[in-house]
C-alpha cells in the first residue's frame, strides 16, 4: 500500500468522538476528520497548505484562548475576513465553544458591521488588521469587548490573533454542546431594510452538508476548487461537506477565472464548487484553452439559475456533468440538487434531498411558489418573531420566494424569483426566460434582466449582455434573435451591451441594481 494511501485510512477515534458526542455538532466534523484523515492535506490556500490534523489543533488552541476571554456558551463571535485559513479555525474553535458564530462579508462598511454586531450582540469580532482601525470605532458603539485581528499589528487595544494560538496548548476537555442548539447567525443580503439574522442550528448545518457530500459522491479522493465566500451559506456547505468526505480543498481568497482555472489543472481537482457566473467567467476566460480540466468529475453550482445553454457549453468545455443545485440561507445551504448519479436534467435544480420535503403551493398553470420543510429549516430570524411568522407557516412549511414548477418524477424547475417577476401590460414575464434565450446566442457571454418604469405597461423588461470577446453583435440583431424563440408580449423591450454586471460578493448578479448601467 502506499504512503498516499495510508494516509487516509481510519483510524481510532479520539475521545471527542466517544459515544456521548454529538455527531451534529459542528465541531464533530472537524474532529472526526483529524481522527480519520490525519496528516492528508485538508486545506490549500495561497502558499499555506494545512492538513486535517494541524486544522483541528489550531481549532483546540484558538478555542481555548477564545474560553480564556471569557467567551463562552451562547456568546457571538463575528468572522469578518476574507476566506483564509484564519477563518476555517475561527469557525470550528467558536462552534467548539458553542459560542455562536456571526459570519459577514468582508466587503461590509463599518456602518454596516455596526448594525450586524448591534443586532446579533456580538462579544467578539475577528478580522484581518487592515481593519482594525474601523473596528475600534465600531467597538465604541457596540457591546464589543474583544476586536482580534490577523495578518499584521494589531492596535493597543486590540488582540492579536497569532498570541492567541501560541499562548494555549491544544487540550481538548470540553463536552461537545447538543446539534439542536443554535451554532449560528447568519444575516442575509437584506435586499431592502435592515438584513435578518437566520438562526441555524448545528444539525440544520451538519445534516445539510451531510445529504449534500451524499448526493454529490464526495469522498476522500476529491480535490475541491472553490472561490464561493464561506460567509455565505454554500461556502458553509463546501466547507463542512468537505470535513465530512475527507476531501482536499483548494480555496481561493476570492474567485478569479484565470485562477480558478490555473487551480484545477495544478491540483488535478476532481470538483470545482460556484455560482454561475464563476463557471461563464471561466468560460469566456481566454485562458480557458491553456489549462487541462480533464481531472474534473463534475461541477455545482448555485445561488441563481444558469440558463442552459451555459449549462450546456460548460459540461462541453469542462468535460464532466454541471450539476445544479437550489438552496438559501435559512435552510442552511441546499434544499434540493442533481444527483450524480441522476439522469441528466439540466435547467433543473434537481430534486429534493433526503429527508426534507419540497412542495408547490397555489400553482397556476403548474408554477407557484417553492416550499421547503425539514430538519435543515431555521429556527428562525433574530430577535424578529414577526418576520419568522411571515417566513414559517405552522406547520413548518418555509416560504422561500422562488417561482418553480415540479414534474411528474420530483424534478423541480425555478421560474424565477417571485419579487424578481416582470408585469408587463398585465401579463407576467420572467427575467429568466428570457435570460435562458439570450444565452443560447453565440456572442453572448453573460446577460441579466431587469425592469424599467414604463407609463402604459407599468414596466417592461430590458436585457443587459455582456458579449463573449472577440465576438461582434448589436442590439438589434439580439431582439431578431429574441423574436425566434419568445412570444411577443415576453420580448424585452430594449437590449444594452455592457462591459460586466452588478455583482454580489458570491458573484449573484444583482437584478435591482442594473439601471444603474443605463445608458444616459
């Protein structure tokens, strides 16, 4: 056998792992895996590779310094960096504490950081030291006691983040808290208003990593590529479903084409995770032809449809199956997905996962809005009862504000986004249909719709494209080939080539934001 390969075989499990822990708590999965996997690279990030074991010791030391704060048992700790492994540790120590974790973009203002640390009563806050300066104002605002920065100096009053992994030995004596208790609180974009703040549980996210490592085949031989933030809840899911398989993941401080595809081929990667506009920046990307993805098994990818023909030139180009998967934050990642080893439905999101239920409440014509229940479901919004009744029937069923429509088999199609919905002289148009035609033309790269006022129709839609490179193509020969493929009343109204789109920091184009690229 060879050295490789006994790297990887089971092995005895640590006390931590006894038969009074709790498999759900989501410091288990790190645990398990340092006991499973030990010296195998578990994490490639820039020049720092780390293996499951030294994660995990760098978990224990950080979360005993953290316990040496007085930052304990239902105390919210904000991460409030770019992915790096500073992070990864971050999370697993806090969660270890059953501190609860408060993960933000990296790319919030201080204003915003305020709100969220208000909002959540956040006793600590770890960030990188470029930011240390704004958090010190921040902490004279809020309840926060603790401001703990890496990758540079830290200020008088701020605590350094490499003190605190030297100064505490990696004992581990602490009982695991129970995976019904809440691990974290994760604000969503918040769209309009004040974001929400969703409480998960740690089974709401261990079990969703753990149905979705099951339907994607992931295991201890997969080298995961992904750029996606793991503030937001698919890095949650990769990252997690990763300490669970075993896999090696290569993670990117933030996504770039060039590099994302560099990575894959250098590391022979068997799994590139994203959204879609990662996968059609990568396929417009002129590097695409210089590096070998023949190592690539399959791709996910999720946060927005992908019109098919993007679906379909990328497992042409990549050379292995594209599969789609549907989730959001209160249901702690996916909720439904494309099995692997599932027929071949592109333009679909799949099918529900083990264990949870998916239903279509009040179609019309076979399209209403998508219901999720199940073990994965929130236990709610932050210190918003009213908003969590208006989310949460009852019953348990959650109101997720897709458009979708089920066939006959379980496979599920999202329509669009219910508050994303065009009416335009009374009938109804979906952004992404007509998203899904415009992408079928060879010279467009990427294209997003919007709505603009109009003082007849009420709105009508506009399509924004951004062409692949090198092609030519002009607004008028788009609307001829819009004409081929959709009804009239589905037509946009007006077509504008644009260099990029408003993205989030996830890489989700921003919809509401597209008349800001109108042109004057």
């Amino acid at each position: 056998m060879s050295s490789a390969s006994s790297a990887i075989q089971p092995r005895p499990e640590r006390r931590l792992l006894s038969a009074s822990a709790d498999w759900g708590n989501l410091a288990s999965l790190l645990a398990s895996a340092s006991a499973r996997y030990g010296n195998k690279i578990a994490l490639i990030c820039g020049e720092e590779q780390l293996s499951f074991r030294d994660l995990y010791l760098r978990a224990l030391r950080l979360a005993n310094a953290l316990e040496a704060l007085d930052i304990g048992r239902g105390d919210r700790v904000t991460l409030y960096t770019q992915n790096s492994w500073q992070w990864i540790v971050s999370y697993y120590a806090v969660a270890s504490l059953g501190a609860v974790l408060n993960p933000i973009n990296i790319m919030l203002t201080g204003e915003e950081v305020q709100y969220i640390a208000n909002d959540c009563g956040a006793k600590a806050i770890i960030a990188p030291s470029t930011k240390a300066e704004m958090l010190m104002d921040v902490r004279r605002s809020t309840g926060l006691k603790h401001v703990i920065v890496h990758g540079g100096p830290a200020p008088t009053e701020a605590v350094a983040f490499d003190d605190l992994l030297s100064a505490r030995a990696a004992k581990d004596d602490r009982h695991l808290v129970s995976a019904e208790e809440i691990s974290t609180i994760m604000y969503t974009s918040g769209t309009t208003g004040h974001p929400k703040g969703a409480m998960l549980r740690h089974r709401n996210l261990s079990l969703n990593a753990a149905l979705c490592a099951t339907v994607h085949l992931r295991n201890h031989s997969d080298t995961v590529v992904t750029g996606v933030p793991l503030c937001h809840v698919y890095g949650s899911m990769i990252l997690n479903a990763s300490m669970l398989s075993g896999a090696t993941l290569v993670l990117m401080e933030r996504f770039h084409e060039g590099l994302a595809l560099q990575l894959i081929s250098s590391h022979r990667a068997t799994l590139f995770e994203g959204v879609p506009s990662m996968l059609m920046y990568m396929l417009n990307s002129p590097e695409l032809n210089r590096h070998d993805l023949s190592s690539l098994t399959r791709c996910t990818t999720g946060g927005q449809t992908m019109p098919l023909a993007k679906m379909e030139e990328a497992e042409e180009r990549f050379g292995c199956r594209v599969l789609e998967i549907w989730g959001m934050t209160e249901i702690a990642g996916a909720g439904t997905s494309v099995p692997f080893y599932g027929p071949s439905r592109l333009g679909s999101i799949g099918v529900t996962l083990p264990g949870i239920e998916c239903c279509i409440a009040d179609p019309v014509d076979g399209v209403g809005e998508l219901m999720v229940r199940g073990p994965i479901v929130m236990a709610g919004y932050y210190g918003n009862d009213c908003a969590t009744q208006q989310m949460i029937e009852s019953d348990g069923w959650l109101h997720t504000g897709d458009l979708a429509r089920m066939e006959p088999d379980g496979y599920i199609y999202i329509v669009d986004r219910k508050k994303d919905l065009i009416i335009t002289g009374g009938y109804n148009v979906y952004p992404a249909e007509i998203e899904r035609v415009l992408a079928m033309h060879p010279a467009v790269a990427i294209v997003a719709v919007g709505s603009c006022p109009h003082p007849t129709k009420g709105e009508i839609a506009k399509a924004y494209v951004v062409p692949k490179r090198d092609c030519a193509v002009d607004e008028a020969g788009l609307l001829d080939f819009c004409r081929q493929h959709l009804a009239a009343y589905k037509m946009p109204r007006a077509i504008q080539l644009v260099p990029d789109l408003p993205k989030t920091s996830t890489g989700k184009i921003l919809r509401r934001q597209l008349h800001q690229l109108d042109a004057k």
